[in-house]
C-alpha cells in the first residue's frame, strides 16, 4: 500500500505534524510553515488522494491516516486545518503516545449540524457538494475555496492564493474527494473529547463561514483545552494572519514545553 508524502521543514526544537483539510494539500500551508521555521521542525503531510499522495492506497479515514502519519513521524504536537483536525485528534485519542499535543485549528469534532449541535453546518450543504462534485468537480472545489476565503480581511486575494496553492500538485481524486464529505457528514468525536490526555488549542477565525468559532470554544471546554479566536480571519487564517497564529500557537507549545 503505498504511503503518503511527508515533507520536513524548518529548524525549530518544537516538532510539529501539520495536516491539510478537504480538496487541499500540504503545501496549502505554506504562509505558516515560513512563520514557525525558526521556532518548529515541521512535518507536513499530503493526505491519501490529494497532492503527491494523490496514488496513495491508505484509505481516507481518520484513525487509518493518524497511523500512516505517526509511522512516518516522531512524537509531536499535531496541527490538523479543517477535515485534518479530524486526523489530528483520532491520533491523539488513538495513539496518544504519538502527540504531545493538538492543534485543531479551524476544524470541529463534528461537522454537521444536529438536533443537539446547533453549530454544525446543514447537511443538504454536504449532499450538495457531493453531488455538484460528480458532475464538475473542478468548479465545485472552486465553490469550496470561495467559502475557505469568505469572511477573511480580502476574501478575493485569500480565496486566488487558495485557488492557487489548491492545484499547484495536480488535481486531487474525485473518489477521495466524495470520501472525504462522507468523512465530514458521519464523524463524531463529541462523545470522546473528555477523554483526551494531551493539551489542546483550539485556533478559530471569528468571521469563518465553515466552522463556527463557538462550535471550537465549545470544544475547548469539552476536551479542558485553550481557546484562541483570530480576529478578521475566515476559514483559512494561515493566509494573511499567518504570524498571529504562528504567535498563539508558540505561546502554546512554550507553555507546555
């Protein structure tokens, strides 16, 4: 079964997984990666179906991607953006010795909005996309990268970055893509956050349209983790605001350390 790309940047005594969100890759989060070289060892990770990993046989699933990544990496804090916040935390409840610590930044335990989950998105949001992806993938992710910018300080110049770092390794699989919505509409990580042993910060964008920043303080508090709000950020806070996340996440990893 073939692996997944991992690329290692950066100097720093801190080391840290990061890992990307739906449709994107790894190098999606390059602004962040320049901003913590001096302070991380980064190791950034290409998703299985997206990027260089687009030929990887690992399944998109959040436990089977956690494993592949902690095979390849020492123990670190782990960052997940988005769906990668899913990975993220399957790693640390699942294979806690592997993080040190988690990171979800703009990323929830549970996508969709319920009957007890009010800060979810509407399901038929992903039935759409699921559907809009079989019949032009490529304008749909296009939507998708629309909604990533939306709420940012220049959503135009956020969401062309995004549009370009989004393709610069190739087009990701559709079938991967369709998994990663079934991902997001059935994962629920709500029930085992009490459980979870690590530290924890949770980065959110006050003005994001995807996941609602009360939807991670309320998860903060449900897993006795930090809360942090980016002022004038969106859904991809690395994109302009590249330096003040890098700041909270070190005030982080300091105070841990």
């Amino acid at each position: 079964m073939s692996g997944l790309h991992i690329e290692t940047h950066g100097t720093g005594a801190t080391a840290l997984v990061m890992i990307h969100g739906w449709a994107m890759h790894g190098g999606i989060l390059a602004p962040l990666v320049e901003a913590l070289a001096a302070r991380c060892t980064m190791y950034v990770v290409d998703l299985p179906g997206h990027g260089y990993s687009r030929d990887s046989g690992i399944p998109l699933e959040p436990l089977a991607c956690a494993r592949a990544i902690a095979a390849a990496t020492p123990p670190a804090v782990w960052l997940g953006w988005s769906m990668g916040g899913l990975v993220a935390l399957a790693a640390a409840l699942d294979i806690p010795e592997a993080v040190q610590a988690v990171i979800p930044l703009c990323a929830t335990p549970c996508f969709v909005r319920g009957p007890d989950w009010p800060h979810g998105n509407d399901v038929t949001m992903v039935h759409r996309l699921a559907a809009d992806l079989e019949n032009d993938y490529m304008a749909t992710v296009e939507r998708f990268i629309a909604l990533d910018a939306m709420g940012g300080t220049d959503p135009r110049a956020e969401a062309r970055r995004l549009k370009e770092e989004a393709f610069s390794r190739g087009e990701p699989d559709p079938r991967v893509l369709l998994e990663g919505l079934r991902l997001l509409e059935r994962t629920d990580l709500r029930p085992r956050l009490a459980g979870l042993r690590q530290p924890s910060l949770w980065i959110a964008g006050r003005r994001d349209r995807i996941v609602h920043p009360e939807a991670m303080r309320w998860s903060a508090e449900a897993a006795s983790g930090h809360f942090a709000e980016i002022a004038h950020a969106g859904h991809a806070p690395f994109i302009g605001h590249a330096a003040v996340v890098a700041d909270v996440l070190t005030q982080f990893t300091d105070a841990d350390a």
